[in-house]
C-alpha cells in the first residue's frame, strides 16, 4: 500500500483516481493537485460519492519547480502520476529527482512554443533517475500506452519479430456539438496539425498532415475514414522493435471535425505564435482553447464507443508469417456511468492508475527512464481485463493492403 500524488486535473486525471480509489489496496492514499484546486476539490467528491474514498486535493503550478518540490515533500507519496501537460513534464521531472520520487506520466515533452514531441528530452534524464535509485515510466496511456503493451505482449505470445505494424484509433462516439475535442483542444490540434510521420526502412518518411487516408471497418462502431499521424509511440517502438520495418499510426475523424479544422486553419486560429490584440499578445489556439468546450463536460452527451487496437505482421512462433489484430473496445456511456467521463479520458485514464500499479506493486522496476514496451506485458495486460478495458486478439487473413 502506498501514497501516490496525480497531477492534473482533467478528464484523465478524473478517471485515474476514480480508479485508484476503486483499488485502495493498492493507493492506500490519493492526493490530488492541479493550477486550479476547485476541479481537484469536484473530483474529490465525485470519489467519495462513488467509493467512499478521501481524495487529498491542492493547488499547484506544476511549472514552479521549488513548488512542486515541496509539495511532494508535504504528501510524501512513493510515486508522482503527472497527468497535466506535456510542456510540464521536465518541469514535475526535475521535482521528483529533487524528492526522490518516482515518476510516470501518459505523453511525452513538448516545448509550448514549438508543436514537436519527441522523446530524447526524456531519455535524456536516463543517467540522472538511474544515479537517484528511481524509476521514470513514460506513456502510460492509451496511444501511448496500451498500444505498446499490445505489441510487447503479441511479441512475447504470437510473434518472434513484428515487420510491419498499424496503430489504429477511432473514436465512434457522437457528443452533439458541432466542434470539439474529446482531450486537451490545445493539444489535440496541435497534434492532428502536425506533419505525419511514420516509420519505414530504418528511417522516419514524413508526409502533410491529414493528407493520407483509408477506410476501415471497426467493430462496433462501423466503416471510419482514418488519417495517418505521427504519434510518440512509433519513437519508442522503433527503438525498442528494431526489427520493424514499417510502422504507422492511424486515427479516426469526421467529415465536420475536418470542415472547422480546416477553416480555422485558414483564418489563422490554431497558430501557437503570438499575436497581439488590443495591446496584448494572446496565442490564438490557446483563445480557441478558451472558447470551447471543455472535454470533461462532454462525457454526459457522448454515446458511441472507441476501438484502438494494433494489426502487426510477422514472424510466428511456428516460423510462418501471420498478421494479428490485438484491440479494445469501449463504451462512452459505461464509461460515464462508473466514472463520470466520457471513454477518451477513461482509455488514458485507466491505464494511467494500472501503471501507476505496475510500479507501486513492484511488477514492474528497475532504476532510469522506460517505455512500456521494455516491460513484461502479462501483468498489465490482465489488469486491462480486470479494470474495464477488456481485450480481444484474433488473427487475420493476411496483411494490410493499405
């Protein structure tokens, strides 16, 4: 049983100690901390409500480094989840170095002036957790996240090399609002406007964004057009799969999300330079941020479900190549009725708290910075099952065409 402290304050951060407080035997004590202690103070009681679990809430700006250090130093927890923003990873990093405190969080660095995450900011500080005796776990999430667990576990179960592997993430929920994102606006738009990256032949082949496109069938929620990305996983994976010789990542959007999307665009607002106005610099996509819905608020309206899963090629155990699809599938609705959230944040959610566990239960350790696919997936894997993101794999005829 240990103490952990999450920071952040969002949907995923909801879901996270919703679940953590679901598992006391694991979190025998939960604080919670954010720039704006009233949404940690409404998440509290959601918990207590719901499991009858006291929630610790505080304020924090997680940018103040001797703040967060001595926050850390008040709760005293064994491990701190960071669950804010990806510019604020280094940030919470150094303070747990600072405390000697382990560290995880769901998405890797990203400088707020530049729309580029990469991981060598992170893997940099290997020297420096290894030094202190603690351990860093990077993307434990979804995508990232589940996504590299899949792989690591159709590896070690079905496959003696992965050559080719598609990430595939739809999102088949309806919330009724004519724009809006299921996460972070910020960083969403950021993220689909980004140039697309995948890997190929040694090297990463870089294309515009949403330019590259395929429909596909998911289970359970229907025929989908999804656009190819980069997403962090393919960084990781590429390290640590190098016998991969393609390796894509595919999500799903609709026709009227594309429409806005691209008419802000072309007016200017998902620029992240600033510009002033009335005297003042504000950056655009963060006025755009401010102007819409916020993704917590969506998960009473939202009815669908996601399906994200991997589709990997490869060698087979029996020494003949095989294509396996290896996927979840969740319910908004469900997800809001345990939780009160929408299934976006109860995917990242989710694997946020089984991380968390994977490093406070001992499952999973070791001294420096990780990724979740240098891990055994096994135990993760059956916590998935048992915490509501159920798993199925089945084999497929071949291939992708596409």
């Amino acid at each position: 049983m240990s103490t952990v402290l999450v920071i952040g304050a969002g949907g995923v951060g909801s879901v996270a100690v919703h679940k953590m407080a679901m598992n006391s035997d694991i979190f025998s004590k939960i604080a919670l901390a954010s720039r704006t202690k009233s949404k940690c103070d409404a998440i509290a009681a959601s918990v207590k409500e719901r499991t009858g679990v006291d929630v610790a809430t505080y304020q924090i700006d997680a940018d103040n480094v001797p703040a967060t250090a001595a926050l850390i130093r008040e709760v005293q927890p064994k491990l701190v989840v960071n669950l804010a923003l990806p510019y604020q990873d280094l940030n919470i990093m150094d303070a747990c170095l600072e405390t000697g405190v382990h560290y995880m969080d769901t998405a890797n660095y990203e400088p707020r002036d530049q729309a580029k995450f990469e991981y060598h900011w992170q893997w940099a500080y290997q020297d420096r957790f290894k030094d202190a005796g603690l351990m860093a776990l990077l993307g434990s999430g979804f995508d990232p996240g589940v996504t590299s667990v899949f792989a690591a576990w159709l590896k070690k179960h079905k496959l003696d090399t992965i050559e080719q592997l598609d990430i595939l993430d739809c999102n088949g929920g309806d919330h009724g609002q004519a724009f809006a994102t299921n996460f972070n606006p910020e960083i969403n738009i950021r993220e689909v406007t980004a140039p697309a990256r995948h890997w190929e032949n040694g090297e990463f082949v870089e294309t515009p964004a949403m330019q590259v496109s395929q429909k596909f069938e998911f289970e359970g929620v229907g025929e989908k057009t999804m656009y190819m990305m980069y997403h962090e996983e393919l960084e990781s994976l590429a390290k640590f799969l190098p016998e991969l010789k393609r390796a894509r990542f595919w999500m799903t959007f609709g026709e009227e999300y594309i429409k806005h999307l691209t008419v802000l665009q072309n007016v200017g607002m998902t620029r992240i330079d600033p510009v002033m106005y009335e005297g003042k610099e504000i950056v655009p996509l963060q006025f755009l941020k401010a102007v819409l819905p916020e993704p917590s608020s969506l998960g009473e309206t939202t009815k669908g479900k996601t399906n994200i899963g991997d589709i990997a090629t490869g060698i087979a155990k029996d020494g003949e190549r095989r294509t396996f699809y290896i996927n979840n599938i969740c319910d908004h609705e469900d997800a809001y009725a345990e939780t009160g959230n929408q299934a976006v944040s109860y995917t990242t959610g989710v694997p946020a708290m089984i991380g968390a566990a994977m490093i406070l239960t001992g499952k999973w350790s070791g001294d420096g910075v990780f990724n979740m696919e240098e891990f055994d997936p096994d135990p993760f894997m059956d916590m998935l099952n048992e915490h509501g993101l159920p798993w199925q794999v089945k084999e497929l005829d071949g291939p992708v065409e596409f």
